[in-house]
C-alpha cells in the first residue's frame, strides 16, 4: 500500500525533529498575520466568557476569595502563552488543583485567613519551582510512573468529592472535610439547616446548566447552527446562569434572606507580590506540591498531546515542564493560586478556532478587563451559582468506565484504580494519589519478581520455538527448553533458582537444560551470580547449562564477567542451533 | 552427555519436591541415632567455646549488658533448631543486628538504662513477629528487593563502623555515634584520654587474634591437622584470650589502673518475661525492626542455602521466616535481642561435623551452663578483649571487592553499592540501607522507563531478525521493524511513542512499522492506549502497525480489548512471515 498522503508524512516528521527552546512562541509570532489575529479574537472572547465563572468558581472551591480566580487566570496564560509549546493549550486553575489546594492548604491554615491565601501563593510558588526544576534536570519521564488508571481513577474520585464538596453551596448548610464520608456526614448534620431560597437558587442554576448542555446543542443545530458552533454557545451559558442569579440577588435582596453572596471582591489588577518564605511551611507544603504539579503536568501535557496531534503540532515534555512551572511561579507573584493546562477550556480555545498562544494572551487581557470592570457586580453574585457551575464541570471528570475497562483488561490495572478510587474518596486526595502511585509500581514490581517462564518446544517445520502448553511442539526428552520472559534482576534472581530446580524435578532424563533468553533484557550483578550458582549447581548434578538467543547488550556483559569461564555448556546464538547440537 | 551421578540427581529432586511443614525437625528427630548425636555433640562443644566470647561480645556491640548476649543464644537457637528448614545454620546475635540495634535503641533510650533494655527485647520481638507475618503471608519475596550488591555494600560499611565503634574500647577512651565521621571525630578528640593499660590488653588481644588467624591454621596443618580440624582450632582462640586477659585483670588489679570490666553479670537462667506494650515505642522501633529483619533474613537465608547445597538439603524460604520470626520472638521473652543466622558461627557448625539441629540445641545448653556456672569471672573479662574479638570477626565481613566487581560488570549495580556504603558509612546504617534499596529500585525502574529498542534486520539465509548495529543483516525500505526490548507498561508507555516518532523521522520511504514483541512480557493498559495512539497516528500518516512474536499471554489480553479491531495492520506469530509478507 502507497501512503496516501506522503507530504503530510514528511510535514509530521519535520516538526519531530524540531528542537526545543526557551521561548517557542517565536516561531508563531514571527508568523502573526491579521488573519490569525481574527482568529484568535474570537477565541479569547468565548474562553473569556466561559473562563470568568470559572475562576470564580474554581477559587470558591480552593477555599479562597473569589478575586484570587480571576488573578491566576491573566499572568500565568500570558507567561504559558510565551514559553509553552502548545498551540492551543489553556492554562489556568483547573478543578482537581483546585481541590488539592483545599486539602493541602485546609491542613495548615484557617479557611478565610490571609495565611490561608498566602499558603495557597506558597504552594503555586513551590509548584511551579518543582515543574520547572525537573523540566531542567530534563527528568519529565517520573510523571510516567502515574499510570494512566490511577490518573483517571484519581480524577473520577476527586469529581465526586468536589460535586459533594459543592453540594453545601447549593443547600446553604455547613459542610467540610477532605473525604466523601467527611464530607457526607457533616452534610447530612446539617441538612436541616437547609436555606430554601439558597436551594432554590442552586437548583435553578443547576437545572438550568444541565438543560442547555442537554438540550441547547441539538436545538441550536436544528435551528442551523454547525455542532461546533452550537457547542460554543452552551459553553457560555453560565455567564447567563451569573447574570441571572446576580440580577436576582439585586432584585430581591437575596443577601437579607440568608443565601450566601460572594461579597466583596476589590477591584483592579493584582499586586505584584514576592511570597513570604516560611521554612516550616514550605516543608508541610513540598509533598503536596510535587503531586499537585506532576499532577497538572500530566493531564496538561495529555491535552496539549490530544490536542497537537490533530493539527500535527508537536509537544517537547520537557518545555511543557518549564512553561507550567513559569505559569504557576507567574500566578504566585501575581496572588493566585496553582494553575493547569485544562481540558475543557482547552477544547473550547482550539474549537473556537484558536491558531496560536495569542488568543490565551488575549483571553487574560480580558479576564483582566473583568478584573477591573466587574468586581462591583460579582459581590451579588450567590456563591451557589458557582456551586452550580462547578457541579456541571466536574461531572465530565467522572469516568466510571476505567473501572470497567480496567476490570475487563486486567486485574493489576483494576487494582490500581480500585486502590486509587476508594482511597482518595475515603482518605482525600493525596493519600489517594499517593497510594495509587504506589500500589501501580508495587504490582508491576511484584509481577516482575515471579516472572513467566514457558517451557519450548519447536513447531515442527520451523525454526521457532513456542510455549508447549499453548502450541503443539517436539521436545526432547535430554533436553529441558525454558524461555524466561522477563529480565532477570535482583527481584527474581532467587525465583529463577526455584523455577529452574521446580522444572528439573519434573522431568528426570534432562542432560541439557537450555535457557532461552530472547526477551532477557538485562542481567544484573545479582541475577548473575544466581546463574553462577545454577550452573554450579547443576554441573553437580551433571547436567549442563546452555544459554540461547543471548541479546547483544546482555551477552556484552557476561562477558566483562567470568561467568562463561565456568559455564558447563555453550551460548548459543539460535536456539534451533542448541537444540539441533544437543538432542540426542 | 550422560549424568555421572544420576542417583544424586534424583535425591536432589525429591528434597525440592518435599513440602514443608510446621515443624522441619520431625525428619531428623525421628532418624535421630547415637553417631548422629556423637557428631553433633563434638559440634556443640565447638561452637559452645566460639560463642560464649560472641555473645558477650556482640551484647557489648549492642549496647547491652553482657547476660542479655547469653540469654539471646539460649532459647533462639532451641526454637530455631525445632522450626527452621536448614540443618546447620546457627542462630544467634550477630554482628550486623547487633550494630543495627544499637542504633535503633540509641536514638530512643539512653545506653545504660532499664529502657535501653527493654527497648531492645521490644525491638526482637516486632522483628520475630514481622518475620513470623511474612512467613504465614508467604511474602517473604520481598526480601528480594534487598540487592546482593545492596547487602554486600551495607555488610561492608556496617563492618567498618564496627571496628571504628570498638576502637574506643581498644584505647580506653568515650565515643559515640551512629556513622563514621561520629564516631572518628569524638574518638579523636578524647584521643589524649587513652589509658595505656587498656591500649595495651587490647593491642595485645588484637595482636594475638590475628596472629592466629593467620599463622595458626598453617602451624597446625603443618604438624598433621587436617585444614578443616586446624580451622577449627583456631575459631576458638578467642577463649584462650579471654581466659589470659580475666586472669591478668584479676591478679594485677587492672580495674583499680582505669581498665574497663565487663562488672556484675547476674548468673542463672533468663526470666520469661513478657515485653512491655508501648504504643509510642513501637511505631519507633516498627521501621528499624522491619529492616533487621530483612537483612538478618537475606543473610541467613543466604547462609543456609549455601551450607543447604552442600549437603542436598532444601531450604524453604518461608519457613525459614517462621523459624527465624519464632527464634526472635523466643528471645524477647527470654531477655535477649535480635538474633539471626551467623554466617562464621553457622560455618564453623558445619565444619565441625554438626549433623542437625540436635547441635544447636546442645549448643544452648552449653551457652546456659555458661550462663550459670562462668559469669563471676565475666566480672574481671576486659571490654578491650570483646572489642578485640569483635573486630576480628568482622573485619571478614569488609568485602571491599564488591565495589571492583560491581564497577566492572554494570554502572547501576556499582551506583547501588556506593550508594549504599557511602550513605552507610557517613548517615548510619539505616538510611544507608534504605537508600541503598531506594536507589536499586529507582535504577530498576528508571531502566524500564527507557527499554533498549533495535531496528532488526534479516539474518541473511536464515528466519533470524537481530539489531541491524550489531549484525549484518537485510532490510526493506518500505519496513521500519523495531525490537522492543522490554516489557511495555505505564512508565514507558510514552516513551513508545516517542522512540517510533523518532525512528520514522529517520526512515521516510517507510509504510509498514512492524513491532517484534518477542521480548515483551506484558502490555498494561497504559501502554495499550499509548499504542491505539501510535496506531491512529500512524493511520493518518498512510502508515501500518503490525505487531509480531506476540507471547500467548500478552495476545490473550489484546484479544480482551478492542485494540486488533482497530489495528492498521496485522499480528504476525513469526516477525519472517511479517517481513515476507510486506517487503516491496
């Protein structure tokens, strides 16, 4: 089959091979055209409107005042927008972030104090630090470690905790904790102290939300709208939901009747502001911000990835690092708070057809402008409104289907996302992650230590050599045949003595025992002197030990050992050859 | 080739086969005779007279008072000697846990105090319990994360910390601490404070332990012993310094000139008693038990496989952790502290003939005679002579060879062990064994991150693929055929992705990738995803993903998920058929 579109082939490999560096915006501002400038207007002026609730909302669910929102939504998109390699990437707070600054920050201030907010700066300070040191030790690839189950558990879990989390907002009770029982319990205490007006207000809102995501896009495509288009316009609808409940709080006074405002946001650009150093606070702070950043890194980058791959724009992991880690330092001298590449605001900056990083640098300009020209209405606006919007965001987080797929794919996968769920639901999100992280290495390193060994026989006709209880092969009774599917390591050095004796005991006429060593990546220092051993061992016995299928890395080091010296029998390149020179 | 020795053969198989059961001794107990017993009792007396100076001697090391180095050689040895699998192995304070002990039970008593005690009593009975959890739960694997550099290493720089701790008993003078910069630095500056009397026992003590270690075997051998009879000879030597130093601190009043005694030694039996329960005190020691128990596991396994292999005999592991865990929990009742099986004392049990475990038992009652008739002239034994003993006995366990091997067979292996010696020698033994097996680990996993991946080629006139930078082979201009040599799992995952971008980049003609699996053991689901990505990706580039050599139970998952509907091209159970199929 030809490639049907070569040129495209080469375009994709071009941009592989372009090489990173400290300001990637250079090569698109270089290129701005006014074309691109309309373009990424229109961009900015639909995330603009969609970005204000959020930011709001998102520091109403950090426990911080709503104006820290607004301002972690203007430096950090213009620094990210500079030194990023994304295209159409939004950065910004982003809800699972928003979460953990709650937990981390909860634990070591007093929700509503100034140390509380200058806790939460300290932590996007330490953040971004962190991003951008392991950006420039170029070490991105530990943010691998969290697998992609334990990513979309921990996500799935922290959805419900933030929708129960939200759920005070919208009944006007009293509610707190980091956990879903936490959270359930102090809820279901206080849930006679219901505010009717209050719920009345969330549920319009929530009703409302649900509604047009439900109904708007399918009405407004019959009325002729493309999907696209129609999508857009939903994505805005909570700058209607605000709007309303702003007018109606004006309306009827709504503070007097007890249901809670937002209240009073200062108006203006924030301060520049250096973080206060506190040693004490930094080392309670340091683990939580090392989640949160890998944590951000890795849905941030998955995006920016999702989102180059369809205009064949290429992400370095490494610059994404620096480029987060400077948004996250820009947003703590700024007063705001962690921040993140997000996905659905993303999906509407490149749906809304953004071409470049100027439509994030034109969506601060306007989160700025609101900055400086809304606060004075924000103070009606009722904070379960918010709640309302949140609810709605978070509940695309909730995938219940990993579980499934996991469950249906394999066991250690489901563990880990069985492990990841109910942990961070029952024990808040950093015990969650962390257990998550752990158990996912923990069984991969368990798997690693009782590897799988399959005797081999050769398909007749061939020269291959197969499992003998998966295929029908010849064996030879002198001969006992053992591929090791796994490299053998420290781990399961011990359990290579077990398995090779286990197997001897079963078959009683082996001279030869031949291990096949095709999928034999390595041999550490250990792992050797355990085969040192068998082989002595065996020789005892009278049997010889033969090695097949060597790769050349490995062969490389036994023989910077004396391991061949004292080997009984032979390494042979091709396990046909081993066993057409030793069957009897 | 025909087995010489096809009977041993078949012994050695039927011991693998035998099943283990509570009780390991029932087998010997049972055939025991009157020679059995003769051997066994010329063993005891043997290893008695190593022992008794051992004991006291490691009781020092500990930090303990000298009857708790009797008391933990009594009843441990007997609980071992009914529950143990190894025939010989003998239990008993060792050098390593002794050392461990004291830094443990430092940090959390004062040296000297009823506390210090029974924190030690405290730390033998969570390490037996430990040990005894492991066995039942039948996890003693993860004794195999210790690496045998990580051992070698820790042994090595645990061994000068030893010498470098007794020093001060060899001069006379105070010095504390847990690492070697302590430990040089207060000895040096009480340096002026050394007591020539004590200097000059112990110079003398040192003096003639090593002159026979090194000259005496020789001597005797010469004068018709054989080498074992004259090896043992010599391991009992230090008796003969111990009988020459008490009867010199005795008549010339070397207490009244400064000289350091052993003192008051209550005689008698130990009490049972049961530990004190201290919550507190628990979740200090729970770490450094966990630890001691490890690597007094590794290392006694390790003894008993060796002297096991000698003579046929299986060890199983997890009883070997309920022998050892029972023979813990015996010495905390019976006032001892941890105890594990010596290499050098279980050596010398072999050499002496000792045919089961009746020895070890026999050895009790020999250490308990000494503990009721020999301890009022412990009064007048000088602490010099114990440390003399002490070095002596460790300066076998510096194995600085480790550190040329490692280097010269693989970096990471070296990196562990200096890791583990250097971190151990200036931080104290615990975090330098932690670390030593954080940073094995770490350079496991970092490994696995970056998998070895070769472009293979065709091995001209036969069905072999191998790397086309170590072999002469043939390949298509329309194939790009990639070996992936490991595993593919969350943390390479992306990795994948990157190294096939980063291949085609280099190979435009390329229309087919085909990816030989023969050394992929396992696909998780992280890594599944990353490849319906590149098979996507590479859809939209006119190329094809086929994989082949896929093992049984890795195709066996694909088959579970939907990714073989999706695939651009096709799963090839040989890479030559692929290859045959596709070449141009």
């Amino acid at each position: 089959m030809m490639p049907p579109n070569a040129g495209t082939k080469h375009a994709a490999r071009d941009e592989h091979a372009m090489t990173s560096h400290w300001l990637p915006c250079v090569p698109w501002v270089r290129a701005y055209t006014r074309v691109t400038l309309g373009q990424d207007l229109l961009a900015a002026l639909i995330v603009t409107i969609m970005l204000v609730p959020q930011s709001l909302a998102y520091a109403l669910l950090a426990g911080l005042p709503a104006e820290m929102g607004l301002y972690a939504s203007i430096l950090p998109l213009i620094v990210y927008a500079l030194m990023g390699t994304s295209r159409t990437l939004s950065v910004g707070p982003v809800a699972v972030a928003s979460l953990m600054t709650a937990s981390t920050v909860g634990g070591v201030a007093q929700q509503g104090t100034s140390d509380y907010a200058s806790a939460a700066v300290m932590l996007a300070l330490l953040s971004g630090l962190l991003l951008i040191g392991l950006g420039l030790l170029r070490v991105g690839f530990i943010s691998n470690f969290l697998s992609h189950p334990v990513v979309s558990g921990f996500i799935t879990a922290s959805g419900v905790i933030i929708g129960l989390s939200q759920l005070r907002h919208i009944l006007g009770v009293e509610a707190h904790g980091n956990s879903a029982p936490e959270l359930l319990s102090t809820l279901s205490a206080d849930l006679l102290a219901t505010n009717p007006i209050t719920l009345a207000v969330g549920v319009s809102a929530l009703g409302f939300l649900c509604l047009c995501r439900s109904q708007l896009t399918p009405r407004l495509m019959r009325v002729g709208l493309s999907h696209r288009a129609a999508d857009l316009v939903t994505r805005t609808t909570p700058i209607v939901a605000i709007v309303v409940t702003i007018s109606a709080a004006v309306l009827w006074d709504l503070e007097s009747h007890g249901v809670a405002l937002v209240g009073h946001v200062p108006s203006g650009l924030p301060a520049f502001s250096s973080p206060i150093i506190d040693s004490a606070l930094i080392q309670q702070l340091l683990l939580p911000a090392g989640l949160i950043s890998l944590i951000g890194f890795v849905e941030s980058v998955s995006v920016a990835k999702t989102l180059g791959a369809k205009r064949r724009q290429r992400i370095d992991a490494n610059q994404e690092l620096i480029g987060l880690g400077a948004a996250n330092v820009a947003s703590a001298i700024s007063g705001g708070f962690p921040v993140s590449g997000g996905f659905s605001r993303s999906a509407v900056n490149f749906e809304a057809g953004a071409a470049t990083q100027g439509a994030s640098i034109l969506t601060a300009i306007g989160i700025a402008c609101a900055a400086i020209f809304l606060t004075p209405a924000l103070y009606f606006l009722p904070k379960a409104t918010l709640a309302a919007t949140i609810i709605i965001a978070v509940a695309s987080l909730v995938d219940v289907n990993i579980i499934k797929k996991s469950w249906h794919y394999s066991r250690t996968d489901f563990i880990a996302v069985a492990v990841t769920i109910s942990l961070t639901l029952l024990l808040g999100v950093e015990i969650g992650v962390l257990s998550g992280i752990a158990v996912s290495i923990g069984l991969h390193l368990y798997k690693t230590t009782r590897p799988h060994v399959a005797i081999v026989g050769n398909l007749p006709g061939t020269e291959h050599y197969r499992n003998i209880d998966r295929h029908d092969v010849k064996t030879h009774d002198n001969i006992l045949a053992l591929r090791i599917d796994q490299s053998l390591y420290f781990a399961n050095a011990n359990y290579l003595e077990d398995i090779i004796y286990g197997a001897l005991a079963a078959h009683e006429e082996v001279e030869h025992v031949v291990l096949m060593c095709s999928s034999v990546n390595e041999i550490d220092l250990s792992a050797l002197e355990a085969l040192t051993e068998i082989n002595l061992r065996l020789s005892e016995l009278g049997i010889d030990l033969h090695l097949s299928e060597v790769k050349g890395h490995v062969m490389d080091g036994l023989e910077r050992s004396h391991f061949l010296e004292h080997l009984g029998g032979k390494v042979f390149l091709h396990h046909h050859a081993a066993i057409t020179e030793l069957a009897r």
